[in-house]
C-alpha cells in the first residue's frame, strides 16, 4: 500500500517545519482495501526498524521505512486502535492509546519500548482551556512548561508553552540528544499553547524551546513556565518535580492562615542571598539554600528580626542584577541550589518562627534572547510599541498588563511562589514604574490612557487582581508595595477603590529622614519638619519604614558613612536614626549590613563586612538593632497601631532650637503606652521636662546612648519620679536627661 501523505509534506516533516505533525503522526483511520483500517505513523529518527506493539495482544506488526530519514508507518485494524477516533474528529473521546512503539536504535541496535506522542491526550482540560481564554487558570504552572505525567504504565514529561504566532515548536533536550524533529509540539488553536508528550523524558534533564518564529527565524527559548534554569551563563530550562520535598511548617502554615498582619510585629531583615556570607564550595562562594536556612535562622532569631526579605531569587542571567531582571519567573536561581534546597530553605526558617518574603518583579524584563522578549517573533508578553513595551531607565521591557494570557501569568506566578514555597508575602518591585504611562519619559515618549491621561489602567486593574487573588488564596499573607509617589489608597482595600496591599513601603519618611539626618546637627533646628512632617500622612497608608538596598548603592555610601560628624558623632546619629526609625509608627525594615555599621556600600560581589564584629563600637550597633527588634516584639505600643492614629501621640514637637522630639507610642487599651524622647544634638538636654499622661514611676526601658551599645551612658536609669504637676498639656511630668543623639524611652510601673 502507498501512503496517502504527499512527498512535500513528509519534506516537512523530516526537517522539523510541519506546522501540524499530528496531522500525519499517530493513529488515523484510513480506507485499506476497501475497509477502515487505522495508519499508526512515527517519526523516528535513531531508529533502525520499529513495529507497533498491540498492548492487549502483545502481538507484534513491524512498520515500513517510507523515508530515509526516519518515518515509519504501520497499517492496523481498525478496532485495535481506540485513541484514532480523537485523530478524526469523533465524538467519542478515548483517554489513552491501546498501542506502543518499539525502535531498534540504530547505533546500538537496542530496543526502546516507548508511547506514541501523538497518540496522547492533552493534559488540558476544556475547563483549563476556558480558564485561560478568562485569564483565571491561577494554577497554569499544573498543566504548561514541562509536567511528569504517566500515560499508560508509561512514564515521560508533558510539554506545553504558550506561543500562538509561532511557526513551528520543536521540544529539544537531553532525551532527543537536541534534536527536535521528532519532538515537534500540537498547537491548541483555541488558546495558543504547543503541547507534546515525550515517552521517557524524565526529571533533571534539561530542554529548551525551538520555535520557528513568526518571521521564519529559528529560536531557542528557555521555559517561561520553567521550574529549574541551569546555573549562568548556561540557559536552558530543567525538568523538575516540585512534589519531593515533605514539608513540616504546619504549625507556622496554621498560625499564618488565623494571623493578623496589621496589628502584628514586623522586623524585616531585607538580605541578598548571593552576598550575605560567602563559603567554600560553589561558584562565587554563593553558600547554598540549605547552609543559608541554617545560618540565616539563627542569626535572624538572635537578632529578633520576624522576616526576611529576599532580594529577588527567581533565575536571572545577569548576577549583577540582583535578580531584579527575571528571566525564570518559576525557578528560584540555581546560584544556590535546586528547588527542592529552597523549600527547605523555607521550611527551615518557618520552623525557626521566621517568616519568608521575596521581591517579584512584575514590571519589567530583560532582553534577553533566550527569554520572553519577542517569544514567538511577535510582542507576545510586552507592548510592540516601544513608547509602552521599553523601560527607558533599565533597558528591559514592560509587560502588556491588558493582554488577558500576561495578566494570567504575573497572577498565576504570584500564586505558585505561595503555594509550591509557602512563601509569605510579595513584595513588589517599582509599582510607580507600572502605575505612570509617562515615569521616566519626556512628552512624545508616551502614549496617554483612553481618557487622556498618564495613569496605566490596565496595570492598575492587574495589581487589584493580584492582591485580591493572594488576599483570597492565601490568608495571612502579605503584599508589599514599592511606591514613591503619592498614589492614594495603595494600602487600601480594592473594593475601597484601593491597589489592595497590605503595606505600603514609606518611601517619603525614608527620604525625609535621610535628607535630616545627613546635616550637620547645628543645623538641624531650621529642617524640624523634615522630621515632623511624616506624621501628617502616617496614618493614610499602611507603612513599611524602609531602610533597603536601594540606600546604600550607586554611590550613595553606606549609612553609618552618610552621618555628620566625628567618628563617635557618626556612631551616635546611626543609632539615633535606628532609635528614632523603630519607634515611629509602621512595620521595619532594614538592609543586611546596615545592622553592623557597615562602612562599606553594599556590592554584590562582596556583601557585609563581618569582622567589623571584632570592634566594640560595631558590636554595639549590632546589639542596639537587635534590643529595637525585641522592644516591638514585647510591647504592643510599639506595634498594635502602626496604621492608627490613635497609637501615636505628639508631646512635643516644636522645639527646634533644642532638634528634640518627644511623644507617646500607645497599644489598645491594656498596653502601656511608651513615652519616646529623641535629641538629635550631641549636646545633653540636662531635666528637660516632659509632659505625662499619668503620675508615677517611668521606668527608663531603653536608652541608645548605653555604653552597651557604645554610647556615653547618659541617662535616666532606673527611671524618673513624676513632679505632680503638669506640663505640655498632660496632667503630670517628669524630668529626663536627654542623651547626646539619643533616644530614651519610658514606661509607666505599675
């Protein structure tokens, strides 16, 4: 018998560009002397002879070599062959294929028994496919990138991508030896995604993408859905079970799930993974996730810190980015391990009571060719129109936030980092890049919204999705937003007309601060509202006080290098501003390094600068964060109404000649309150009366300049008598000596 397939289109076929291969391939019925019969055909290029295998029978039919280059086919009785129906359109949809194929390689001449590809069912449902037309399927990483899945006692990895303008998709890896004309995927048409089933593909083999484009070009493409990247500057994608590791934070998972982020304590500890501390054994010194938990564990517990904040881990090419130009938004970097070293990572920390938050970078891309730029030759993940789609500030590319299937797949990825990692909370990198059509461009670089105006609606509406998705999905977690401009209702609920996160990072407190802080404290009495100013807008956002990376970069030096003064006066306003930060209302965070009085900028390469331990005076910034850390942790003043107006109240705050402040930190209504009193002179503020709300002993329960901490032990130890008459309004008082740029803080004894 003659096949009935046209000499073109084996052509096709064998160099890889048939656009359709199941078109040809698997089962199909055909008309056989009069009768139907069923085509069983295989593109086998390492093969020598193959036959088809009947699994009910075990009988045995060889298949005939119609090209030289590897197409087989075998003609069989109709009756055996249950899955042909799906090939011809029938109603009847058969679950699997009753039939094998067995090849003799033709190097070795071993036989490989394997299933058919095409004779496979898509692993998408029509209730995946539906979700996915909405822009609702928030668990596509079960079905797209690369699944272990079995079909018929036979085990293999289903491939599926989403590329609806590709040419051809070509699945390549270790299994075919990079070859992918035998591996070429089925296009869904309905939603755009190439799938193929490969018989004997199998965890840790590594693959790529080979598409041939939209304009005729072949690519390789790393896995956008990719669970493990290997280590750059090598690309391609890794075949991985996310199902291995056995988890043991049902406790910590539990007690998220009925937790109150808002009225909690939060001590953030914002670290890059690749630099915190260095070891022997792995490129770079990078330690790796499991030596990290440990180390990491038990220096966050002894520095009270709550959480840490990961400087972005998904796979990234270029170190120097800090992982804030993604590539692998599914894979954590390979710098320190595999996935399964960064769940237990994870479950690490949470049994040690620390929470987990990582930065995720929606708002932009690199260019990179192996990623999602230009994916299937066309604008797929970002705008074409470089006025929307180009960062002008990072040369990487924004995503198309009104495109249904990218909304999908920033929403989706949130959801999977909590759900695969038990990751607590996002925080979400440049949102004011996302929320401007025109941030960082001059006029004419931009295109205005609908209306006319600068906002991006369709980035607004994916960041409410995102939020409410998270908020719904995972109770108990958080989202965090990094948002420098005065966007109302960041924080806000969406149904509120809020973005919907549960903290906003207080950017304008940070630069105000900072701004103060860097002058000369002689000076300091003309810029008073530098720092009384943050109070006036305290309460409208949930905030995050924020001390991160960002500071201590791109030449701006290190904290402790960015105080006034003489190396005790630099010592001195440190500790001050740490002091004066930790008491004021909203959640903290705080950069590695930052808590040893690190001289040096931070640099990737290098990271804190540990033996500054060996002096007293850095040990006593260490112990001073860590004391600030235990103080919010144990008095519910200092953290039960960050985000209320009634947790906080001036004293005073008008006495700019003296640079003073004083005022109360108040809980609910069985917490103490905290009387907080701040010079930012190093000049000593001898019985400098201050207004109390109630008569009594005020115990002195903290005070920056300790020689503890390297100060000068100015003080009010044990604490101060109340004079029973009153003063700034408040029915008592009592007499404090204020420390040289210090901060002293009082709590009435009962």
């Amino acid at each position: 018998m003659k096949t009935d397939i046209s000499l073109a289109t084996l052509g096709q076929l064998v160099e890889g560009q048939l656009r359709d291969p199941s078109s040809i391939l698997g089962p199909h019925l055909v008309d056989y002397r009069g009768s139907r019969a069923t085509s069983i055909r295989s593109f086998l290029p390492d093969a020598r002879a193959a036959w088809v295998i009947d699994r009910v029978s075990g009988s045995r039919r060889p298949m005939r070599r119609l090209h030289p280059a590897g197409f087989f086919e075998a003609i069989c009785d109709a009756s055996v062959m249950d899955s042909a129906n799906r090939h011809n359109g029938d109603a009847a949809l058969p679950t699997h294929s009753s039939y094998r194929i067995q090849m003799a390689d033709k190097k070795t001449g071993t036989l490989i028994d394997m299933h058919d590809p095409y004779a496979v069912p898509s692993i998408l449902s029509d209730y995946d496919r539906y979700l996915l037309g909405e822009g609702k399927n928030y668990r596509m990483y079960d079905t797209l990138g690369a699944q272990l899945r079995r079909v018929d006692e036979t085990d293999g990895v289903n491939f599926a991508v989403w590329a609806p303008n590709a040419r051809i998709v070509q699945i390549v890896g270790d299994f075919n030896s990079w070859d992918g004309r035998g591996h070429v995927a089925k296009l869904d048409q309905s939603v755009g995604i190439w799938e193929l089933f490969v018989p004997g593909a199998k965890a840790g083999q590594k693959y790529k993408f080979r598409i041939l484009d939209h304009h005729g070009q072949w690519t390789d493409k790393t896995d956008p859905v990719g669970f493990a990247a290997e280590l750059p500057p090598l690309t391609a994608s890794i075949v991985t079970d996310l199902n291995q590791h056995v988890w043991q934070d049902d406790q910590w998972m539990q007690k998220r799930r009925h937790a109150d982020p808002m009225h909690s304590p939060m001590n953030v500890y914002e670290c890059h993974l690749g630099s915190w501390q260095k070891g022997p054994g792995r490129t770079h010194g990078w330690l790796d996730y499991r030596e990290l938990a440990h180390r990491l564990a038990d220096y966050c517990r002894r520095m009270n810190f709550t959480h840490v904040e990961l400087l972005p881990i998904t796979e990234h090419p270029f170190t120097g980015s800090w992982g804030y130009q993604t590539v692998g938004y599914f894979a954590p970097t390979s710098r320190h391990g595999t996935p399964e070293d960064f769940m237990y990572f994870v479950d690490y920390l949470h049994q040690h009571d620390i929470g987990v938050l990582v930065d995720w970078v929606p708002a932009h891309f690199p260019k990179d060719g192996h990623g999602l730029r230009r994916f299937d030759g066309t604008a797929l993940y970002e705008h074409a129109d470089p006025r929307q789609g180009e960062h002008p500030d990072w040369g990487t590319m924004i995503f198309n936030f009104g495109r249904t299937e990218v909304r999908n797949f920033l929403v989706a990825n949130a959801l999977f980092w909590m759900d695969k990692y038990h990751i607590d909370g996002l925080r979400v990198d440049a949102v004011a890049s996302m929320l401007y059509l025109d941030y960082s461009r001059e006029d004419g670089q931009w295109i205005p919204n609908q209306y006319g105006g600068r906002e991006n609606l369709e980035a607004i509406e994916f960041l409410r999705e995102f939020n409410v998705a998270v908020h719904e999905n995972h109770p108990g977690a958080v989202t965090i937003a990094e948002e420098s401009t005065a966007w109302p209702g960041v924080s806000r609920p969406t149904y509120d007309g809020g973005l919907g996160f549960t903290y906003k990072w207080n950017m304008g407190w940070m630069n105000d601060t900072l701004t103060y802080m860097h002058r000369e404290p002689v000076h300091r009495r003309f810029h008073q509202n530098d720092l009384t100013f943050s109070m006036i807008y305290a309460f409208t956002e949930n905030f995050m006080l924020p001390l991160s990376h960002d500071e201590v970069v791109h030449g701006k030096g290190s904290l402790i290098s960015q105080m006034p003064g003489d190396m005790w006066q630099k010592f001195g306003n440190l500790r001050l501003l740490y002091s004066y930060m930790w008491t004021h209302p909203g959640k903290k965070l705080l950069f590695m390094g930052g808590e040893l009085g690190q001289w040096n900028e931070w640099n990737h390469d290098d990271g804190p600068d540990w033996l500054l331990l060996d002096f007293e005076t850095h040990r006593g910034i260490q112990e001073l964060v860590a004391d600030l850390n235990r103080l919010v942790i144990q008095n519910p003043a200092l953290h039960e109404l960050d985000f209320d107006g009634q947790g906080f109240e001036w004293v005073d705050c008008m006495n700019a000649d003296a640079s003073t402040l004083v005022f109360l930190r108040k809980g609910r209504e069985d917490a103490d309150p905290l009387l907080v009193c701040c010079n930012f002179t190093p000049v000593v503020r001898h019985e400098y009366q201050v207004g109390v709300p109630v008569g009594g002993f005020w115990k002195e329960i903290f005070n920056s300049d300790s020689d503890r901490y390297g100060g000068s032990n100015v003080g009010n130890y044990p604490g101060r008598e109340s004079l029973g008459r009153g003063h700034h309004g408040r029915p008592d008082s009592i007499l404090v000596d204020m420390p040289p740029l210090g901060v002293t803080i009082f709590r009435p004894q009962h």
